[in-house]
C-alpha cells in the first residue's frame, strides 16, 4: 500500500513516516500542498494523508482540487482545529475522515486500515492463503503457525500476493508498487528479495514454488493451495508487545526532534517579553502563533497532552490581534514557561503515571473484594 504524507510538521512528518513504514506501507512525502498535486499527477497512491495548513496550497483547496478532476483515492485530513466547522468544510471539500492533532497512533492507524478497506473491498481483517496468514491489523505472519519474521519489503510483498490472489507482477511493476519515489532501487532488487522472502517460507515448510515464477512475466502465488484455518494464541500479549514497541520507537524520534520543540518554545519566549513591553510586531506575532500551532498539534503524539493544551491556549491568545493588555501578558508568559518545564520530562512520563494509578486503583479493588469474600 503506498500513502502519500502531505505536512510541513518536521517533527510529524519524521513521526509518521517511521510509524506506517513500519506498518509496512510505503511512505512518499510532500512539504506543501504544489508538491503533493505534482507526486498525485505522477504517481498512484491508495491513500492521501493531508494536512490543512500547508504553504503554497492548502489542504482544503489541494482536497478541492483534486475532487474536481475526478480523483477517487481516499483523503484523511489531518487537523490541529477542532471546531465543526473545520471538519464540516474538510468533508465538504471531499475528505473521507479527518483526525484532530495531537492524535492518537492507534487511532490513526485504525482510520487508514477502515479507508482501504473501503477502497479495496476485497482487502479481509485477515488474509489467508493455505496455511499462510497475514494480519494487517498487527502486521503477523505465519505458516503453519510458525511466525515468520519478515522486513517491512518481504511483508509488502507478501501482501501484494495476497491482495491480488492469481496475479502476475512483473518486477517493474513490483517497484512502482512498494518502492518510494527517493528509493528507486534497479530490477535485480525485487529479485533478492524474492528470494529471500522464499526461503523464510521454506523454513517455515512451505513449498519451494509458494511463490511462483511466470517465466518471462513475473511472479505470482502458485494456484491450488488448499484453504486452511491456522489457530492463533496470545494475541493480547502480542499487542501489549506492539504496544511497548510503538512506544519506545516514539520515545526515540522524540529524543532526536525535541530540539524543534525547544525552537519553537524559544519563540514564544521572544513573542512573551515582546508582549511585555509592548513591542509585539505583526509578523513576530504570526511567527509565535505558527509555532504555538505545530506545537499543539504534535507534541500530544509524544505523550506531553499537558504540554499540547498548554501550546493550545497559547495559539489562542495569539490569534487574537487586537485585545492584548498587561494581564494576558503575563499570563501567556506564565504559559510558556509551564510549557517549557513540561518538555523537559520524559516523553509519555504522563501516560506512563497514569497507567501505573490505574493498577494501583485495580491492584487496591482486587485486594478488597478479596477481603469482602472471605468474610
């Protein structure tokens, strides 16, 4: 599945792309809204992630655009305002779905799988083929109930077979289809990984021709395996396992993108104390009200959903362009460095202390209806 990322967030675009490259999807970017309609014109995507605010063409006026020439693919909104009337002219404009920033990656992730589901209507929550099965949901494979360990082109692979049972893929056709425009990689690639992604199969007990070659065609599944159902165990474990894995890969790019948080933090410093003496520009103004914005909308992502409403709260003082007097002064001061102060924790510091109130809270209940019991 190729998705085209459509934001100017450095910090979400880096965030995203690691995400749903790890979701096995292949991943095109796209900094402002010319860019985007030019990687459209040139290229077939199965879905468009699109960001409102975007330099040289919005996301409301690229959505329009692309609607008006008759293009079907689907189109998730990405949105930092969360009023109806942001969502109404999103979907008026010929969105599928939107999400509110800072959103969450589960949640995301669950609106991209509904949208090609409903673009590829043959696509299953689970995609078998003899005693080989894929999960989209979780990204597992196994034959015969031996999980297979793939890289994320063996995986696409592998779903691309399985999406189009019986049909012959050249090698160039292969590329179009799960190479991302920067990679661009020669014919002999799709080989290798062929290959490799065969004798991971093999040593799972398939048979050598699992994946059939079409001599001088391409590749495809080889016809008349039997349908099988294959048991599966401990899949909450394996979620809390994924779980733990998203969250750690996140803690990691943040630790690498905060320096962009603190950047946009140092601005709104120069925004406060120019507000306390009443020295604000416009243009300083608009430069403290873009960064409050990028900030809100991204650092939820990271587990700061203090520091987002917080950078929320400053984005709304600061689109208000006329009403400023000493005590909001000062109150926005107070918020960037409570802002500031809160960037410096440790990425999902909150989450992490809230899950570990909950069973403390369950622990404590469990212990209490034990005693109620023995009584």
């Amino acid at each position: 599945m190729r998705i085209l990322l459509v934001e100017d967030d450095e910090c979400i675009v880096k965030t995203l792309e690691h995400i749903l490259v790890n979701q096995h999807y292949v991943v095109d970017i796209a900094n402002d809204g010319l860019l985007a309609w030019e990687l459209v014109e040139s290229l077939s995507y199965d879905l468009i992630l699109l960001d409102i605010i975007l330099p040289k063409l919005d996301g409301i006026k690229l959505c329009q655009k692309l609607r008006s020439h008759n293009y079907q693919t689907p189109i998730l909104l990405l949105t930092a305002q969360n009023s109806n009337n942001h969502k109404v002219m999103g979907l008026d404009a010929g969105a599928d779905d939107y999400v509110v920033k800072p959103f969450d990656i589960k949640e995301l992730l669950a609106r991209i799988r509904v949208l090609l589901r409903r673009r590829n209507s043959p696509i299953l929550s689970v995609m078998e083929w003899g005693k080989l099965r894929l999960e989209p949901a979780t990204c597992e494979v196994s034959y015969d109930d031996f999980s297979l360990n793939l890289t994320p082109k063996e995986y696409r692979l592998l779903e691309l077979f399985l999406l189009n049972k019986q049909m012959v893929f050249s090698r160039s056709k292969i590329l179009n289809r799960l190479w991302s425009i920067e990679e661009a990689p020669k014919e002999d690639t799709v080989t290798a990984h062929i290959k490799g992604l065969r004798q991971k199969l093999m040593q799972a007990g398939a048979p050598t021709d699992f994946i059939e070659t079409v001599y001088g065609l391409g590749y495809r599944l080889k016809a008349s395996v039997p349908q099988e159902k294959i048991s599966t165990s401990a899949k909450q474990v394996q979620k809390s396992k994924k779980n733990l894995q998203m969250k750690e890969a996140l803690t990691v790019i943040w630790e690498r993108l905060k320096v962009h948080s603190c950047d946009r933090i140092t601005i709104l410093q120069q925004v406060s104390r120019a507000l306390l003496t009443n020295n604000l520009s416009e243009e300083l103004r608009k430069t403290g009200y873009q960064a409050a914005h990028k900030l809100g909308g991204s650092l939820g992502i990271f587990g700061f959903v203090k520091g987002s409403h917080l950078a929320k709260e400053i984005e709304e003082i600061l689109l208000d362009r006329i009403n400023f007097d000493q005590m909001k002064a000062l109150h926005l001061s107070y918020l960037v460095e409570l802002l500031l102060e809160e960037i410096q924790q440790p990425a999902f510091l909150e989450l992490d202390q809230l899950l570990c109130r909950y069973v403390v809270d369950d622990t404590v209940e469990e212990i209490m209806s034990s005693r109620m019991q023995n009584k």
